[in-house]
C-alpha cells in the first residue's frame, strides 16, 4: 500500500489554518447583554 504525500502538508497546514481562522469566529465579547435584578425581599 502506499502512503499519500498529501497527508503530511494537511498534518501541518491544518493547525495553522485553525489558528488564524478560529480567533475570527468565535469572538467572545459580550454586546447588548440586559440585565435585570429582581429582589423578593
């Protein structure tokens, strides 16, 4: 059986692709949260 060339570069490529894409997707700044306190008291 012989080995794909491919997966050596996709071993590689795909962390970095993760790194510079996922800081753009998953953004975790809070906007445009209400917050409501109710006191039974």
């Amino acid at each position: 059986m012989k080995r794909n060339p491919q997966i050596p570069k996709t071993i590689i490529a795909m962390p970095i692709m993760v790194m510079l894409v996922l800081p753009l997707v998953a953004n975790l700044d809070v906007k445009n949260v209400g917050v409501t306190v109710v006191d039974n008291d």
